[in-house]
C-alpha cells in the first residue's frame, strides 16, 4: 500500500433525472419505421445489412427485426460487419465483436460475411479513395443500420451514424486509414464527402437510425431510402445531442469511472462526459473540469482494446492487466491521436489508486473533495457521491440524495463495493 493512511468520506447514492422517454416495442417501432419509409427491397436479392462495433441498446432485436422485414418483402438478408479497423482489424476479429452483441447466424436467422477486402468505388472529385465492403457491394443492396449519437472526437454537421458507417464501417480498414490519417480534416470534411460517393455508386437502398436516451435505452426508430439519409441524419443527430446526459457537476476533484471500453464508446470513455477530448488542436469542452480521473476496470468486450485510457491519469493494476497492446495500438495508430493510448500512473488495489488520486489533488484527506464514483460513462443516472459533492448538488433540480452507502467502501482486500446504483 502507498504511504498514505487514506479515510474514505461516507459516500452516498444519488440520482440524476433525465428525459425518459422511450419506446416499449423496439421490434415494432423498427417494422413501423421501414413500412412508412419508402425502401424498396429488389425482389429476390441479397441484402447487407451492415453490423457495427458499439454497444447499442436492443441492438439484437432491432437487428433481428430488420433481418425479418428484408425477407418478408422478398429480399435474402445477410449481415457484414461495418467496423473499420475496430477487432484487431481482422475479418475473425470483427465477427467475434458482432458476437459478443449476440448478434451471430444462429440467432439473426442469416448468414455473416466477414472480409477486410472491399472494393474500390469512383472517387471523383473526392481528395482520398473510396472503398466499400466487397460482401455488401456482391449484394442487390445495402440497408444501413446504425445508431446516431455525438461523436468523441469532433462535432460537425454528421457525427457518429449512418454517414459514418457508411465511409469508415463499410469502407474497412483501408478507409479508416484514409480518412483518420487526415485528423480532425479527415472526420469533419473528408467523411461526409466519401459517404455521399458510396451513396452515389455502391448499392445502398436505406438507412435506418437509432436514437438513445439519457438512460441508454432506445427511445427513436427513423427510417429513410438512400437519397434521403444525409438530410435525416441531421434531425437524428439534433435529437441526440439534445437528449445526450452529463455529469452534474462542472468542478470535480476526483472522478472515479468503474469500467470503461469499446461496448462503451469508441475511446473507451465519452469524451463529452469526462470533458477531455485527447485530440491535438481540438479544446476540451468548457465543462467538466476534472482534477483526477481514475479507471478501475476494462470491459471484456473490449478483448483488451483499451484505447482512450490515455485519457484518465490513474487506473488500477487490474485494468492495466488487460490490455492487449497489439488490437489497442491498431485501433490508435489508425486514429492517429495518440495521446489517447498512452498508459496513465498504475496502482494496485482500489485502495491504493484513490489513495494516489487524493494526493495528486495535493490533499492529506479526501473529506473536503468533491469525488463522484460512476459506473461507466453510459449510464449516469446514479452514481456515489462524497459530502463536498453533495453538498455542492444540494441545489441541483434534478438530483435526489437516495441515503448514505454505509461502511466499509473497500473490502478487506482493497478493492471497492459492487455498485449497487441500479444501472444495468
């Protein structure tokens, strides 16, 4: 243990209210969607339907369903994996990622193409090649399934969606490589234009996007032919960002993040929740302002991809553990931001590591500092909360204190409580 007699505040539960709309029937509201969009399904072709690496609520029912609807009106669904350089890069590696979603030929009722070859499409007047995954472009048509959110690397017109699975996901690792080497140019200006080429000359018939609440949970299905995704994206996207949640506080001594990894966000940590966005010419957002952050575990659908744990500067021996260099450098180098894969200070224990947080705050106790514990930057609705951060939330309007946690924080090994705040 480091040389620091470390007394843990009495943490308390709390919880923050959000908008909570959402749908009850996600295979409904998915069927509804492509009925009143207008996509045609060529009679008897083979239909892609793209699958993605983030975490999506219902990812496996929405998916399923459309699976179900591309047959019922004739067409024979497949699915191909649209992840760019994210699986190590691998055709095995991405159907292992489309796995651990449960989205697999037993379940989705269909046959898994999986290949890092695409094909070469006409780029024009387009600065950078354009490519397309050579499984959906074999195919009578591509139905894009993705859901659309704030991006942790850049905002722009298109973020994280449709527009995006089509240049990066669908375009392989060979795209991800044109476009990320380009920088924050690259994602901003150079995506949205090759997205616009693969509508253009590849075989995309729709689009169909999800939008997320605060609670992660789906709350929107929206469904449109190809020619008409860029401009549904942009009301997709307006809704995202309205209903995108937050930490409550805007100074933060110590932010403690139970578990971070690629089912999470694409840089392991929404980098809009921690306020630090690790991009070279990019600013952090006004708020948070986090003093220290600490991460204590990587998710194991990760399968050791840690990359965005450049952005804590703590983590514990038992992340640090995890990673696998070899996926995790892949998927950095292909960003090309790397300040998001360099290691942070290593503790041990639990103990230990928020010992050195309340050090490198410059304090001999954590009493007097305001530390939040979350489970992960999805889900934020509940989370801990020492007395100097309750106090400074005593006049939040959507927070409620729910009662003190009780002693102890750590078990005798070290290690912190199970979370007990009721998120999934």
């Amino acid at each position: 243990m480091p040389p620091f007699n470390l007394q843990m505040p009495p943490m308390r539960r709390m919880r923050q209210r959000f908008v909570s709309d959402r749908l009850e029937d996600v295979r409904a509201a998915t069927v509804a969607a492509l009925e009143r969009s207008g996509i045609v399904i060529p009679a008897g072709g083979e239909i892609a339907i793209p699958g993605g690496s983030r975490g999506i609520a219902n990812y496996q029912a929405i998916m399923r369903a459309v699976v179900d609807w591309v047959r019922a009106r004739g067409g024979r669904p497949f699915i191909v994996p649209a992840m760019g350089s994210h699986g190590g890069a691998t055709a095995e590696g991405q159907v292992q990622v489309l796995a651990d979603y449960g989205i697999t030929p037993e379940v989705m009722g269909c046959e898994i193409r999986s290949s890092m070859e695409p094909v070469e499409l006409p780029r024009e007047e387009c600065p950078i090649p354009v490519y397309f995954d050579r499984h959906a472009a074999a195919g009578a048509g591509t139905l894009v399934l993705n859901r659309v959110k704030i991006h942790t690397c850049f905002h722009s017109e298109y973020e994280s969606g449709i527009m995006k699975m089509l240049a990066i996901g669908l375009g392989k690792h060979r795209q991800a490589l044109a476009i990320h080497g380009k920088g924050l140019h690259g994602m901003r200006v150079l995506m949205p234009l090759v997205a616009r080429q693969v509508l253009r000359h590849a075989n995309v018939i729709g689009g169909i996007g999800i939008v997320e609440n605060a609670y992660d949970e789906t709350c929107r299905i929206d469904a449109a032919p190809a020619d008409r995704i860029p401009e549904a994206e942009r009301g997709w996207i307006a809704e995202a960002r309205a209903r995108s949640p937050g930490l409550p506080l805007d100074e933060i001594d110590i932010l403690i993040v139970d578990r971070m990894g690629k089912n999470i966000s694409g840089t392991g940590m929404d980098t809009n929740v921690i306020g630090r966005m690790g991009v070279p010419g990019l600013e952090n957002p006004p708020a948070p302002r986090l003093r220290i952050l600490m991460v204590r575990d990587l998710t194991p659908e990760s399968h050791g991809n840690a990359l965005g744990v450049g952005l804590a500067d703590l983590c514990t021996r038992r992340l640090f553990d995890k990673i696998d260099l070899a996926p995790m450098y892949e998927n950095l180098f292909t960003s090309t931001f790397l300040d998001r894969g360099k290691l942070p200070v290593v503790g041990g224990t639990d103990w230990e590591t928020v010992a050195f947080a309340v050090r490198a705050c410059q304090s001999d106790a954590a009493s007097g500092l305001r530390i939040l514990r979350i489970r992960d930057t999805l889900h934020l609705a509940e989370f801990h909360a020492s007395p100097a951060a309750v106090d400074a939330l005593a006049a939040h309007p959507a927070v409620t204190d729910l009662g003190g946690i009780g002693d102890p924080y750590f078990d005798v090994a070290g290690e912190m409580i199970a979370f007990d705040c009721g998120n999934p």
